[in-house]
C-alpha cells in the first residue's frame, strides 16, 4: 500500500482529498503526517495531536458499492478495525463510544473521522481520517484522553500502527459485503456503557438519565430514558457525561 509523509500539514483528510480529485490514486493509499495545524473531529470540531508523539493518518477507500442509508456501516468497519489492532497489542479494556471514538477504559485514546463522496455509479469513495494518541504524555488540558504510552509505558511507531489499521480496514471493508450483521453484532458487543444506567445531556441543555440500548442502522444512538420514552440521536443532539 503507498504511504504519503509529511513533517506538517493542515489537514491530511484535506490533502488526501484533494490528491484524490488529481490524481488515479491507489486504493489504500495512507497520508500520514507528524504535524496537523487544523485537524478535524466530528461536527467540526478540532483534533489536537502533540508534534510527532501520535498517529494521524487518512486512509483513501475507493469504489465501496453500500447502499445509500446504509452509510453508517463503514463507520462501524474503522471503528472496529482500530479496535481490533489495539486489542491484539494488549491494550487493555478497548471499547467504541458512539460514534466511533476509541476508549481504553473511559479515557479517549483515538477519534476517527470519515468523509464520503459519491460517485455516478451509486458507489462512492472514502477518506477515512484517524487520530490515534501513541506517545504523547501530557494530557493537562484534555482531562478524558490519553495515549497507549500513558497505558503500557511502551513507545509505538505510528507507521507500523497505520498499516496494521489498513489491512484491518481492508478485511473489515470485504465483510461489508458479506456479512454486515457480523459487524454490527461486534460493535455492540464493545459499545461504550451499553446497557448501563449513564448520564446524558441533549442540545437544549436539558440533563437526564438514560440507557443505551443499541445503535440504529442508519447511525443513531438509541436511549432509553428514565421515563421509559425510547429517544433516537443524531451526532451532537446528545452528549454523555461521564
């Protein structure tokens, strides 16, 4: 698979994207970068990575034939494909908060962001954005994050962690085809506080207690909330406290 590098960039979600747009790229090809200045999160909201400590990668997935309102699957496929690789490094107690957060514990060690364009022939093409703490030791002003150094004390090379990540993604994205439901069943097994009792704020302010119960097929979160009302969410209609 091609490996991009680059010492700095504002973003490679952003880089990928526009290389892609150029250039007949190579399905897999991975950007990896040591410096992003404008790093993106989900719904806009910034990634910060300590210069040269961490992984941050875009991954370009070309040419997956899924349906339209089934887009939510692949989300599900890179979640789990990080998920798998830190699991099979002894990370220990890795689960998925909804969306497609990566947790070791109830601390943050990775966020992904994919974005999708579609193509005429109803397929489309991926850029598949992960940012993964590895060595980075300071978290002062990010109390819920932390990094597999700060979990093992062992110092990991983010090359050699981007490219067990894509030939994970690579395996997951066959299973797509085959047998999603497979998929889906694993990521609710690992599903941050599923079927716990949790504190959830909505994007009124409005605080309340609430259940997990499942995440639906076209990507919200399902809650089932103190007062027996079943509630659906999109991204950012509601945050968990914890």
């Amino acid at each position: 698979m091609p490996i991009i590098k680059l010492d700095a960039i504002d973003s490679t979600n952003d880089y990928l994207k526009q290389l892609s747009k150029e250039s007949d790229l190579e399905n897999y090809t991975i950007v990896m970068a040591d410096e992003q200045t404008k790093g993106k999160g989900q719904m806009g909201a910034k990634w910060v990575s300590e210069k040269g400590k961490n992984l941050t990668v875009s991954i370009l997935v070309k040419d997956i034939a899924l349906k339209n309102e089934l887009m939510f699957d692949l989300n599900i496929a890179v979640a789990l494909s990080v998920l798998k690789v830190l699991k099979n490094i002894n990370i220990p107690n890795i689960s998925i908060k909804w969306p497609n957060d990566i947790m070791s514990d109830a601390k943050k060690v990775a966020g992904i962001l994919i974005e999708n364009r579609r193509k005429p022939d109803g397929s489309f093409t991926s850029v598949v954005g992960i940012g993964l703490n590895l060595n980075q030791t300071n978290f002062e002003n990010l109390p819920q994050a932390t990094s597999l150094r700060c979990i093992t004390g062992e110092v990991y090379e983010p090359e050699a962690i981007a490219i067990l990540i894509t030939e994970k993604l690579k395996e997951y994205v066959k299973v797509l085809a085959q047998n999603p439901e497979f998929l889906w069943e694993t990521y609710h097994q690992h599903l941050f506080k599923i079927n716990y009792p949790s504190a959830f704020e909505d994007k009124m302010g409005n605080r309340f207690m609430g259940i997990i119960k499942k995440v639906t097929s076209d990507g919200k979160l399902e809650v089932l909330s103190d007062d027996d009302n079943i509630g659906h969410y999109e991204v950012k209609e509601i945050k968990m406290l914890y």
